[in-house]
C-alpha cells in the first residue's frame, strides 16, 4: 500500500535513486540559478542574446544599486511587511480562537460551521475577483493596504482554522478539565494551557501563511495600483519598459522579493518543522 523506502530497494534502485537525485535537483534549480545570473548581467547581454553565457561584465552592484535607490522598490517592499504582518498576526490569532471553540466545545452545529470553514478552500479564487474588487471599491478600501489586509485574514482564516481545530484536538483533553475543575475560566484556560502548547503550530502556520501573503501577485494586482500600496510581488513589473522589459532589473528584484520569506524560514525553521510533524510518531 505504501512505497518500499530506499533503503529497503535493491542495490541497483539505491544507486539509481542517488545518481538521479542531483539530476533532478539541478532542474528544479535551474530557474532560481537563471534569475541569479541574470541579476548580475549588464542589459547588453540580453539584446545580444547572451542569455545563458558568462556574463560580458559584472553589474551585479549596479543592477541591485538601481533596485534600491532608483527605483520604487524599497516602498514594494515596505507595502509587503505593512500586508503581510498584519495578515499572519490576525490570520493566527482569528484561527487560533476559532479552532479552540470548534476542537474543544462541543454544540449542535460544531461540525457544520466547521465545514463551512473547510468549504471556503475549494472555492476557486477567479470566480472572487469581480465581486471582490465591487465589495472594496464600495467599502473605499480599493487600492489600499487596509483592504488587502482584510480581504487576505477574511481569506486564508479558513484554511488556518483546520489548522489550529485539528492540532487542539490532539492536545490532552484532560488538561482542560482539570483546569475547569480548578474554576479556571475559559478565556484563562485558553491563554494559559491551550496556547502555549500552541507554539509550535503557532510558528509552523505563521511561516506559511507568511510565505503565501508575500508572494501573492494575483490580489495584488487585482486589488491594489501604484507604489502607494502595491506589495513587492507586483512591484517588480515596473521594471517592465515600454517597449522591452528589463529583465536584468527584474531578475534583481525577484531576488530581492524572495529573500524575506527563505530568511523567515530558516529563522523559524525548528519550530515549523516541530510544527509539522508533531503527532507523526508515538
């Protein structure tokens, strides 16, 4: 039922898995080592066709000088820590609140309203952008940081809240009542039992959630316009001449983008890996 693990294989399987396995690493690189390369090529190169050679000359200082002090990009770049943070901290703490109402109370419709959580994620999010862009231009919020903010914690609280209603059902449900027994509150009981042993499912969906907020182009440029309140996904377009992109500035940019959600991974890293495999193992 399951797939034999490697080590398991014959010999044969083990040195073919290990000979393919940089093979394929490499392809799945290949993209990011291109955008590298490219953000350290002069705009010579590209006209010339020179797009996968040595470099003519390194301007890799130039090209990241241009990104950040000729160009909008540290205002994209602000714009996306204004969206993002504000996002992941009222996405976690909406789901946070949500998930220990519907994993430790139990009511007659605990499961519907669950559902209709879980039901938002199968809504494709194309069929949204009509009535979305009418609900924010109605409400004055179109073109605005604040209405990405709402429109993304309104969005991704869903998935968040199967999340954090899964992982508490996990927890030791004697906890809670021998707090309840003690005449704990229930505000209490979540603030001093439940949520610390949230902490790693706090750290594991924060680093997600971070990373799909920051490289959201689709709302962003469904919602949002100009440097005023573009995040940094969108921003790297205006890069994009009228005649002919720059892509040697883009590809500076995009390195430049990716750079906030790897560092938030690795600095994360312990507790979103806890995060994700606790309850894997007895």
């Amino acid at each position: 039922m399951f797939p034999k693990p490697i080590e398991k294989q014959s010999a044969g399987a083990q040195f073919a898995y290990k000979s393919l396995l940089p093979v394929a690493l490499l392809f799945w690189l290949a993209p990011l080592l291109a955008v590298a390369l490219f953000s350290i090529k002069p705009d010579a190169d590209f006209t010339a066709g020179n797009y996968w050679g040595v470099p003519s000359s390194f301007e890799g200082f130039t090209n990241y000088g241009q990104v950040f002090f000729n160009s909008d990009m540290p205002q994209y770049l602000l714009n996306s820590f204004m969206i993002t943070i504000p996002t992941v901290i009222g996405a976690v703490a909406l789901s946070s609140m949500t998930g220990f109402a519907l994993g430790v109370y139990k009511f007659r419709s605990n499961i519907w309203i669950f559902f209709l959580f879980v039901a938002g994620n199968f809504v494709p999010f194309q069929i949204l952008m009509v009535p979305v862009r009418d609900l924010t231009l109605s409400l004055g919020l179109y073109d605005t940081k604040a209405g990405l903010v709402l429109f993304h914690i309104a969005f991704q609280t869903g998935f968040c809240t199967l999340f954090m209603r899964n992982f508490i059902r996990a927890l030791p449900y004697e906890l809670i009542e021998a707090a309840r027994v003690e005449g704990v509150s229930e505000i209490r009981i979540f603030w001093y039992v439940v949520l610390p042993l949230m902490k790693p499912a706090l750290a594991a969906l924060s680093v997600l959630i971070f990373t799909f907020i920051w490289n959201d182009y689709f709302w962003a440029i469904v919602l949002t316009q100009g440097p005023d309140s573009q995040p940094v996904t969108a921003g790297i377009t205006s890069f994009n001449a009228q005649f002919r992109a720059a892509y040697h500035m883009m590809s500076a940019g995009s390195i430049v983008a990716a750079l906030p959600p790897v560092a938030m991974f690795f600095l994360m890293q312990k507790h979103f890996i806890a995060g994700l495999t606790l309850g894997a193992v007895k």
